[in-house]
C-alpha cells in the first residue's frame, strides 16, 4: 500500500543548512533540492530559507525584508523609516508567480543605513536602533511586519511547501555562503506568512523543529528586555533568546547553548573540571528562565557561522555530514544526501551538545 503523504511524520518540520567553511559561495538550488525528501514533514502552511553573503554589493547596509498588506501601510511605515536611517535603496523582492504560492502580501526590501544624529540623540549603538526598529514595526504597526534585519544576509519565507517557496522568491539566481531552510508543520499556531521560519533578527536567525513547553516563562523573562512575542509561534522566543544572550550579555555560543540546553544537575555535578562546573552553575542560576525545554531541533545562523542544536534529551532528529569544505545539517540524512550524494562522517550529534561551524576569519 502506498502510504507516501497520507501519513503524519510525528517528528517533523523538517530543517536543513549547508556551509561552507571557506566562504565558496553557492546558489540556493542546493538547499531547495534537501528540502524535496522531507516533503511529508511539512503540511504546507510555512516554508522558508536563510541566506549568509547574499547581498555583496551592500554589505554595510542593513537589509530590512518586509511584508505589507497594502500600498499605504508601506508609505506609512516608509515615514516611519525615514526619521530613523538613511534608505540607500528600496525595491520590490523578486518573485515568480507560480501557482502553488498564492495571497502573497507585498513583498519589500530596504537597505538601510541608521542616521548618526539619531544614534547620538538616543546615545545607543545602531544594532540596538535595529532592534528596536523592528519590535516596534512587528508589535505596533498593523499590517507591516519585518521578517529579515541583518547585513550582507537575508530569510525569505513564506506560506507553501518550501520547495515551492524556494521557486517563488527566484533563490537560483542569489549566491550565499551559508543556507538555512525550513518546512512547518503547524500543530497549535496558524499558518500564515509572518509565522513561517526562519526568524530572523539582525543577523540571527533560527529554523526549528519541535515545540517548546517553557514558551510561557521564557516570553514572560524575555518581554521584560523589550522585546515583543507577536508573531502567533514558539518559535520567536529563540530568536530574541538568542540575541539577549549573544548581544546583550555577551555570551558565547556554546555558553549560550549552555543555557537554552543546559546539562541536568547531576550532569554537572558529575563534571570533575571545577572551573567548568562553576560555570555551568553559574549559568544555570542566572538564566533559569531562558532553559527550554520540550523537544527541539535548531539550527541558528550567524554572519560567518552556523550552529546545530539538539534538546537535552534529543527528542528530535537531526544529522551533520561533510564533505570538503562543506558541512551540512537536516533532519534526516536523505537531505544531506540530495545536497551531496557522497557525504562523509554522517552523524547525529548528543543532545544538549551543540555543532558550532565557522567560516575562516576573512572568507566572507
């Protein structure tokens, strides 16, 4: 009996990323063509892709991707923009009409550069006027969202199968050194556009997989920093999580990961190194809030590197292969193997461990 579509994968969406730890440059037909195994992982309420190195050409401006639900809440909030950067460009992101993506909003993208005066003004630096753009476009203004704010990198996502979705923002024609991708399977929050992954702020972003129990207290512990949960998904946690940790307090990666997928207990008890006992102490009671827990699967993009993330527990699948230069992350091994039919030291990293890949300093 053919089963193929009629039955739920009960540990999907499905996530998948490839690097390049040389900085080479690649199309996105790679990172579509992992997502075509793993179809029946998503139900085609969300698809989406991250792409490192993609805009070369303004590399020094920060790209806002944006949609909008009509031509005067651009105008609106294009004001709005305007008293906080210098617009150094703005377009239409190109798409294709095919018909497996339809009722799209429109679908924007500014490179922007933040007004000294403004900076000085609010004496804060220009990632944080960033920040704090694009929580007060998402969480105030109707009809406007900000789904991508990183320089020289961009996400592009959207409502459909990601493969289909791949197609329809024309991601052949863009050249990145690291891609991330993501087919949803919504199971308690809608499908729409702003809900797909990845999400993105600055140059962060995260594809996930699983359902995070802790949602509650880590939005509540996270919301006190200014930070605003909108976007109708768990998912949007992590992203703010993440850049609290990274930019705000000046966390390392795997410090972070020390604190979102922290050891048990006993696991630290039983570490016999005493000064990375008292961190992991430490860290574990300064940032209760931020454990998540339930399972989950991440990957985390960041200029010049990715990271690969199990829960604790590894209640979700995920794999990380190599090849040359390359090193590929998904959740199942049939992706890494439509990237790279002749991938080698394929493995499925312990959970609560993270896999930190690096472009070499330079490269990109």
């Amino acid at each position: 009996m053919k089963l193929e579509g009629q039955v739920r994968i009960p540990s999907g969406c499905a996530i998948a990323a490839v690097i390049s730890r040389e900085g080479r440059r690649m199309t996105g037909r790679d990172i579509i063509r992992a997502m075509k195994p793993m179809h029946d992982r998503s139900n085609g309420l969300g698809g989406g892709f991250a792409g490192y190195g993609i805009y070369p050409e303004y590399r020094d401006f920060y790209a806002l991707h944006m949609f909008f639900d009509s031509r005067d809440t651009r105008k609106s909030c294009e004001v709005f923009l305007k008293e906080r950067f210098e617009i150094m460009k703005s377009e239409s992101i190109p798409t294709r009409k095919i018909p497996a993506i339809t009722d799209e909003p429109i679908i924007w993208r500014y490179f922007v550069a933040p007004l000294r005066s403004v900076l000085s003004a609010r004496q804060i630096d220009e990632k944080e006027l960033v920040v704090r753009t694009v929580v007060r476009i998402n969480s105030e203004m109707p009809g406007a969202y900000v789904f991508s704010s990183g320089k020289n990198m961009g996400a592009f996502k959207a409502v459909g199968f990601p493969e289909d979705v791949g197609v329809f923002y024309r991601l052949e024609e863009y050249e990145g050194y690291a891609w991330t991708a993501h087919g949803r399977y919504p199971t308690n929050t809608p499908g729409w556009w702003g809900g797909a992954h990845p999400f993105g702020l600055l140059d962060y972003t995260v594809v996930h997989n699983g359902e995070i129990s802790s949602y509650d207290a880590n939005r509540r512990f996270i919301e006190m920093f200014g930070y605003r949960c909108t976007l109708q998904t768990d998912t949007e946690v992590i992203t703010y999580i993440m850049d609290y940790l990274l930019r705000v307090q000046g966390l390392t990666l795997g410090e972070t990961a020390s604190v979102i997928a922290a050891p048990f207990w006993e696991t630290i008890g039983r570490k016999t190194d005493d000064e990375d006992r008292a961190k992991h102490i430490f860290l574990r009671t300064m940032f209760p809030s931020l454990l998540i827990t339930g399972p989950f699967s991440i990957v985390f993009g960041f200029q010049g590197g990715l990271m690969a993330l199990n829960d604790r527990l590894k209640l979700r699948s995920m794999v990380v292969g190599e090849k040359d230069d390359r090193v590929y992350i998904a959740s199942e091994e049939a992706a890494i193997r439509a990237m790279e039919p002749d991938a080698e030291k394929i493995w499925a990293p312990a959970g609560g461990e993270p896999v930190i890949v690096r472009v070499k300093e330079g490269r990109y």
